[in-house]
C-alpha cells in the first residue's frame, strides 16, 4: 500500500514555499503546520511527519522572526528545502526508515553530549545506528535518479493546471 496523502503533501509545499519565501513566521508556519500535519496525516503519509521534524532544525522556535534577514537560510539549506518541495509536489513514497525514540538511545543522546563526543568511542554500534538515519545528499528522494526524474516532470509552472 503506497502511504502518500497528495492533499496534505500539496497544503505542506505551498505552506512550505511561503515560509522560506520570508511571507509568514515562523510562529504562523507552526500554527499552519499543525493544522496539516496532525496524528492522522502521519500515519497516512510518514514522509509529513520526518518532513516537519527536519524542518523544525531550520528556525529558532523561542520567539516570532522570518526566514529573512539574519534568519535567512543559507544557500545550501534553501536548495534543499526546495529538494523538499518537489518531493511534496511527487506520488513517491516515503522509503526511509522511520527512526524511534528510545530511553536507551535518548540516554546515549545525552551523554554523548555531556561527554563533548566522546561516548561515541565506547558504543561504536550506537554510532552505527544513528550513521544509519543520516539523511543522503537527495533525501527525501529514494535516490539520485528519484530526483532527477522529479525535476524533469516539474508540476509547478509546468503550464498545467494542478
């Protein structure tokens, strides 16, 4: 069963794209992004979900500001917001593994920190394990060839009416 919610992914880019855009905060971009991405929406189409949560790295949350000025993305991070888009904007399904939360991997988390890296040396596999959700150069696509496939079937200013 492929899990892809269109409606939402459609609602999703085009709030996305008025973010980035510096056109609504970031409190607003919240406010908007609950309402389209609920428990419901996550289950249907995992890839809202992990989507959002990377999302939420890219502004600080303690207080209201666009992404313009010193908030501004950097070159690198727009792109690959746009790279998002797209994906929100495809019928490709969500194929990453979706990363769990554990008292075990919270705990190494944390002292990981504490231990500025160092407890990284003593528990190699949790190392592993995390290598193994970091995101690919074309995340959220499958692959490189998912992409490009992507970009030469544009459905934005493509002429045709969505």
């Amino acid at each position: 069963m492929i899990l892809v919610d269109h409606k939402r992914r459609r609602e999703y880019a085009q709030l996305l794209r008025h973010f980035i855009a510096g056109r609504i905060t970031n409190f607003e971009y919240e406010d908007l992004a609950e309402r389209i991405i609920d428990k419901r929406a996550s289950e249907l189409d995992p890839a809202l979900w992990e989507i959002r949560g990377q999302i939420w790295g890219l502004y600080d949350d303690l207080h209201s500001h666009r992404l313009t000025g010193i908030y501004s993305l950097s070159p690198e991070t727009c792109q690959a917001v746009l790279r998002i888009i797209v994906f929100l904007y495809t019928d490709q399904e969500y194929t990453y593994p979706i990363p769990r939360i554990s008292l075990s991997g919270c705990l190494f988390g944390i002292l990981n920190i504490v231990s500025i890296g160092l407890m990284g040396n003593f528990f190699p596999p949790m190392i592993d394990f995390y290598n193994k959700y970091k995101a690919p150069p074309e995340w959220p696509f499958e692959s490189e060839a998912h992409y490009k496939a992507a970009l030469a079937a544009p459905q934005l200013l493509n002429g045709k009416a969505m």
